[in-house]
C-alpha cells in the first residue's frame, strides 16, 4: 500500500506545471487544506480515487500502468468529450485534446506521429479558414439538439476556439516527423459533406464557392507537401496512399519518454489511451499498414499526379453539377 502511495503522488508531483507550487495548486484543486496536501504527500494518508481521477484529468496524465500494472488484459480509457458539456464546448475540447501537445506542453521540443486516416485531419483543416468553420459547423449540426434549418450563415466560431486555432498553428513546428497513410477517398469524404449541406440548401452558392477554392488549396498543399516532404511548418511528412480502405483514422503519438494512441469514434472524438502495452500493440498494427501502401513523398511521380489531379477533378465537376442543378 505504501509502494502504491508513493506511485501516485510521484505521478501527481511529477505532472504539476513547473514553476507551480505543488502545494498551493493541489489545495486549490483539491479544496482541502495546507496540512491535508501535506498528509498526502508524506503519505500518512491517501489520496482518494475520486482526488486521483479528477488530477489525472486536470493534469492529463495516465494512471494505467500504476492501478493495473500487472493486469495487461485491461486498460483505461481517456474519453475527452462530456455530457454536461455543451456541443459547443464538447467541439473546443475535442479541438484541444488534438493539439494538446503541441498546445499545453510547452516543455516538449519534438513530437512524432504514425496515423491512419480516412478523413481529413485537423492538422490540415486549421489553415482553411471555410474549411475549419464547416467542420465546427457539421459537429454542431448533427450534436446539437435543434432545428434541422440549422444555416451554415448561422455560425459564429467561438472566440476561445479560434484562440486554439492559431496556437495550434504557431506551434505546429513541434512536430517533426509524421508518418500518414491515407485512405484513397480521404478527400473524397469531405467533399460529400459540404455537397449534403449544398444540396439541402443550408450552404448558399457563395458559401460553396468559398469552400471549393479552401478545398482546392487543400489538395495542392498536400500535393506540395508529396513533392517536397515538408510542410511549411518544417514538419517532415511521409505520406502513403492506401490501397485497401480504412475503417477508421487512428494515432499513435511519441515525445519525450512518452507515448499514447488516439483511436477516433468518428472523423473527430478521440478515445487516448497511454498504456504501454496497448500503445506497442498499436504501432505494430499502424506499420504493418505500410504493406497495403503505396509510399508517395518525393517518390511515385506518376501516381502522385494523377491521384491528385483526380481529386482537384472531382471537386470542379461536383461545383459545376451542383450549381448547374439549383439554378
């Protein structure tokens, strides 16, 4: 029991901001008193599990390896979003649990990523001003319990989500080396979501355009990225183009000593896990995919051209057919 406090409190101990007193921010967080924080700590006490969940939330740490260390058939789950939230507010800690690495750890110098996708990421959606407002746009739509007659016009990005979005932008060079396979229709998906809102009137035609010339400037700089292996950011990009299709997108995350793998519920809800094993399992099965990929940075010229010229293809035809239809 004792081995098992001293494991908590280190974990608690060792995830306080630095340059913040441990005492008076565990009094705070807590709402106990001086003495009680150091009775804890001393270990004359322990902390309670209702104590510890709430720190391992606050703190964002895991408590996976320390309650079933030995138990390597069960894992904990970090499930982001809440009930009691709104759906606006469950989007902004969705947004901010993708970046909180590069947004909330200001200590990590270099972070690597391997992923899956079948949808667009984040990673690419926040330089699109359009694109970023039709995807907080979607998720309202479907999660909120309102009208259907719910208007593209009628959406006002919250303040501290656009704050989100350019610090993910500006930090965005922590990230040095990402390794993406993507599925065949990644841009193919997104494109059919901005047509259902078109065709059910809830985009006008100046919106669409809007979101065509963010979608077209989409592709070219993923196109641009292939070519050089770079993005503008100085992230180094391996890129592979799928031949199989991908169920669903999925991450596995490495800085420092850590490691984690987000397994997404749909294009945007993370499930993270941090157990060690889970996440070896996990990167096992993400570099196998490399078997059923085609690798398309600065390599498979041919391939390259004509996958994302067909892309830029489908967009124009889709914007000439839809419009041609509603006039």
């Amino acid at each position: 029991m004792e081995n098992f406090r001293s494991l908590i409190t280190t974990k608690i101990l060792s995830n306080i901001p630095p340059r913040v007193k441990s005492i008076d921010y565990l009094m705070e967080a807590l709402n106990i008193s001086r003495e009680s924080v150091y009775r804890r700590i001393r270990g004359d006490i322990s902390f309670t599990l209702e104590e510890i969940a709430k720190l391992s939330i606050d703190l964002r740490f895991s408590v996976d390896e320390l309650i079933i260390k030995d138990m390597h058939s069960r894992v904990f789950f970090d499930l982001h979003i809440s009930d009691t939230q709104t759906p606006s507010d469950n989007y902004v800690t969705v947004f901010e649990q993708n970046f909180h690495d590069l947004i909330n750890q200001p200590n990590v110098k270099e972070i690597e990523i391997i992923q899956v996708l079948n949808r667009v990421p984040f990673e690419f959606i926040v330089f699109f001003t359009h694109l970023f407002k039709f995807s907080y746009y979607r998720w309202m739509h479907q999660t909120q319990e309102s009208s259907l007659k719910y208007f593209y016009s009628d959406v006002i990005l919250p303040e501290k989500l656009i704050g989100l979005q350019q610090k993910a932008i500006e930090n965005m060079s922590k990230l040095r080396n990402c390794t993406t396979i993507f599925d065949p229709n990644i841009f193919y998906n997104l494109m059919q979501e901005v047509q259902y809102y078109y065709k059910r009137r809830l985009i006008n035609e100046d919106e669409f355009l809007l979101l065509k010339e963010d979608f077209l400037g989409l592709v070219n700089m993923v196109e641009n990225i292939a070519q050089t292996g770079f993005n503008k950011c100085g992230t180094k990009c391996n890129f592979y183009l799928s031949s199989i299709n991908i169920e669903s997108s999925t991450r596995y995350i490495t800085y420092d000593d850590q490691t984690k793998s987000q397994f997404h519920i749909n294009g945007m809800e993370p499930i993270t896990v941090s157990h060690p094993n889970l996440c070896g399992i996990h990167k096992k099965w993400l570099d196998s995919m490399r078997k059923y990929a085609t690798f398309i940075t600065q390599s498979n010229e041919i391939l390259q051209v004509r996958y994302f010229n067909k892309q830029r293809a489908f967009v124009e035809e889709c914007g000439e057919i839809l419009i041609a239809h509603t006039l």
